[in-house]
C-alpha cells in the first residue's frame, strides 16, 4: 500500500501553530521538563542529541549572534556541564545543575520567532537526513518530496523538533512501506522514551494530526485492504497499546487511564481539535471487519464481538509446531467472542473460549459453542490482502 499524503494550502502557518501551542513561550531558560534539557522560547534547544551524546547545540552560537546576543561565560560553562552530566559524566545530574543555576540569557518574542524559524527548518531537514540514515539517500528525498507542505509532514516536524532521532528505525520503514497504521503508532505511542504525560499529550495530537486513514476515509469508503493493515498494526502492538491507554488515554471500556491526556489534549489545544480514543480511532476499520466477515455470516454475533478482539493474520508464533501437532502454526483468539480472519492457507484459526468467527477466506465458520477450530491447510492460498 502507499500512502496518500494530505496537501496543505497554509503549511507555514499551521506547523508553527501546532509547535509554539505545544511549546508555549518562554523568555528565560527553563527546563524541559523530560530530559532536563535547558531550553528558551518557543522550545528551543540549547542542548541536543546527536545520534551519539547529548551536545551543546553547535549553530547556537550564530543562531544567537543573528539576534545581536552573545552566550555570558558562565551560561556557556554550565552548558557544558549539563551536557556531560546528560552523558554520564558527572555524578552532578542535569536536573540539579538546572535547579542550582540561572541563566543570564533571555530572549523576547521576536527574538523566540526568530529562532523557532530557524530551528524548524532544520527539524524539517532532520526528517530527511533521518530517513537516509534508516534507507537510503534516494528513498529518503523521494519520500520527503512526497511530504512536502502536508498534515504529515507537520506532524513530523513538531515531532522532530526537539528531538530529531525520532525519526526512528521503525517510523523510517513504516514511510517506506508506504503503511500509514505503524507510521502512527510510532508517533502515538512508541516516541515517549522519556514516559513523561506532557509528551504524551503532544503525541495524541501528532499522531491525530498525522492521520490513521487516508483522506476522506471513514467508516463509509474503507477498503479491505486498509482495515486490514489498521488491525494488523493493532494486533501486533496490543499488549504496548493498551498498557500505554491505561497511562495516558482511555481504556477499552470507556473508563479513564491513570491521566487522560486525550481529554487534556482536547483541552488545551485550538478549538476544534477533537483527538479520537483508541476504540473512536480504531472505529472505521472496527466497523468494516464486522460487516464483512460477522454480520454477513451471523447476525447474531454482531455485537458480542468487543473491538479488542479483532485477530486479523496473526500468528501466535510464526511456523512453531502448534495447534495440529503437525507443525502447523496457530491463530489464536482470546478467552471472549472473537473474529478471526487469516488470508494466507497452511495454518489453524483456534477460538478458545467464547462464541467465536473463523474466517479462512475459502474457508468460514460461526461457532456459538466456544473452542472453534479450523484448519486452513487444504484452502487454497488467495490473492494477498
């Protein structure tokens, strides 16, 4: 599949909306909160992660010279020692530096303009520079041209923008692989290393911006194929997911995380940001695999069948001798009602418990007696979802 990028008429205007709201402004030097990196304005960095060691920002020099400042001594010697404090290298931590010290620079809010335009230049640059490290240089610049003035390249550069390595491995090849589900998981759920809840809000809103669909697809116009890759990606990071909703967002039942900051996201951001709960997320996909593979077959099971237990060409340990003995692998359900869809022939779909869907492509089976179990060795192997 590929993905299809969402043209934006506004790009400047919106990415700098959605940076300097999350950052908010700051005239004097504080701390970030996270890493306990010294940052000014609107987020701005004094202090960053190369890829190897945290590191004095090397422009930040003549990004503040083009202001008419100049860094005192004593900033730039307590610089060097957050930075080796952040490496390691001290027993003094970077959070007691920044607690003990106070900076002489400040900046006002042109000033902060100004370096939040040249600091998101750079961010976006950093995608780019980020995606060779993880492909390659052609692959690279061929998705970033595709990128070019998006929602998705906004959610990437306010993802980046203080951090450029989040543009990781895994977001690297989910952009590859033109598959727009893991691309927002990655930003939603697996870029806050740091398991801090202010971060979490702002992913929300990345990845609410970023998109799970592409444009124009809802419950509606869904296709096959893309409510497939929706529950492949939910299924192989269930476990991660949910934990991290009972953290930061709503739970499967509909009750609060330990901190709901979707709610607070809502909030707190511009009027009109309405950031979907996981099952709201989830719902086109949600709403098509039940209409295709349990309405069509058996009514009845409709709305037994939570959200969480869609199992959709998933194996339970890929070519392990399970289920038949025989060397067969498995797809397992759960202990509740559940719809099982594999597309490929050469393995089991197993219900366990509950009143359970099966479904084998050639192959389909409704069980209201729980333990369902069908074998998909005969079936001929169809056209790939």
């Amino acid at each position: 599949m590929t993905i299809n990028y969402r043209d934006i008429q506004n790009y400047e205007d919106e990415v700098r909306s959605v940076i300097t709201e999350g950052e908010g402004f700051e005239r004097t030097v504080y701390d970030d909160g996270v890493n306990h990196i010294p940052t000014i304005g609107y987020g701005y960095a004094l202090i960053i992660d190369n890829g190897d060691n945290w590191v004095v920002k090397s422009t930040l020099e003549d990004d503040l010279e083009s202001l008419g400042v100049t860094l005192s001594l004593g900033d730039q010697l307590i610089l060097d020692q957050i930075a080796s404090a952040l490496n390691g290298d001290t027993e003094t931590t970077a959070e007691e530096i920044m607690d003990d010290y106070e900076f002489d620079l400040t900046v006002d809010e042109d000033e902060a303009n100004s370096l939040f335009d040249a600091e998101r230049e750079r961010a976006e640059n950093a995608i780019e520079d980020q995606l060779a490290r993880h492909l390659n240089p052609e692959r690279a610049a061929e998705i970033f041209t595709n990128l070019s003035e998006t929602h998705e390249l906004v959610a990437l550069t306010s993802l980046v923008y203080t951090n450029y390595t989040l543009i990781g491995p895994g977001l690297s090849s989910a952009l590859d692989e033109g598959n727009r589900a893991e691309a927002w998981y990655e930003i939603r759920y697996a870029s806050n290393g740091g398991d801090d809840a202010g971060i979490a809000k702002r992913r929300y809103h990345e990845s609410h911006i970023f998109g799970l669909y592409d444009e124009g697809v809802d419950a509606e116009t869904i296709t096959n194929d893309q409510a497939r890759q929706v529950y492949r990606m939910f299924n192989r990071r269930r476990d991660d997911i949910l934990d991290y909703e009972s953290r930061y967002g709503v739970n499967p039942d509909g009750s609060n995380g330990n901190r709901n900051m979707i709610a607070e996201a809502n909030e707190d951001y511009s009027p009109g940001t309405d950031i979907p709960t996981l099952e709201e997320a989830l719902s086109p996909a949600t709403g098509y695999l039940m209409e295709e593979y349990v309405t069509s077959l058996d009514e009845s099971l409709t709305e037994t069948i939570d959200f969480q237990n869609i199992w959709v060409d998933r194996l339970d340990n890929e070519g392990d001798s399970q289920g038949s003995g025989d060397g067969v692998p498995t797809m397992s359900g759960c202990d509740e009602n559940d719809l099982l869809v594999r597309s490929n022939s050469g393995s089991d779909l197993k219900g366990v418990k509950g009143n359970d869907v099966l479904w084998g492509e050639e192959k389909k089976m409704a069980s209201q007696a729980g333990g369902a179990w069908m074998s998909l060795k005969e079936a001929p192997a169809p056209t790939a979802a």
